[in-house]
C-alpha cells in the first residue's frame, strides 16, 4: 500500500503542477482538469499511505481500510487510463495485487 500511496502521490504531484507528460482525450465522459486528477490522486495516495502505515503498526482498522482505500484507488486509476494508459495500468495491477492480499488475509 505504501509503494501505490507514493505512485499517486507522485501522479497527483505532476497533475497539480499542469506538467505536459499526461495526454487529454477528446472525448471522455470523466474528463476533468488535469489539475482535478492532481488533487484526487494526492488525496487517494495521501490516504493510501495513511492506512498502509496503520497495517504496518497492526491498527484494528487497517484491514477494512485498506481495503477500502485500494479499491477506490483502483477505480481512480481505471478512470485515468486514457490520460496516461501505462502509469494507470501498473497502478492498477498494484491495487489488485493489494486487494486480493488483503482479501485473503481477512478470509483467515
């Protein structure tokens, strides 16, 4: 959670600076500003760094949010595929990988 947290942080960073490494699609229904995205992916990262220090101390609420946060992490990112499609994917494959831990670790 803490290397997802940081990629976001470090996406959320370049999209609140208006740096020109994102593409903007045409036509996409979740278009927003780049400088929108920014501050989502800083607020998700934040959040993600947040809850996987909290795993790491054994915190009761670590698992539920985790969870949680992984998984609107993974929706964040799968609405940002057409601005940067390789950076989302590899995210993406990141907050799977979280979640299924996560997932089987609570089945037990």
């Amino acid at each position: 959670m803490l290397v997802s947290g940081v990629l976001s942080i470090l996406q959320g960073i370049t999209g609140i600076a208006e740096d020109r490494l994102y593409g903007v699609p045409r036509h996409y229904e979740y278009r927003f500003d780049l400088t929108s995205w920014g501050w989502i992916h800083l607020v998700v990262g934040v959040a993600l760094v947040v809850v996987g220090v909290g795993m790491l101390r054994s915190m009761s609420w670590g698992r539920a949010a985790g969870l949680t946060t992984a998984a609107i992490s993974l929706v964040t990112q799968f609405m940002f595929i057409p601005y940067y499609p390789l950076w989302s994917i590899s995210v993406m494959a990141l907050d799977l990988i979280i979640l299924w831990g996560l997932a089987r670790l609570a089945a037990f």
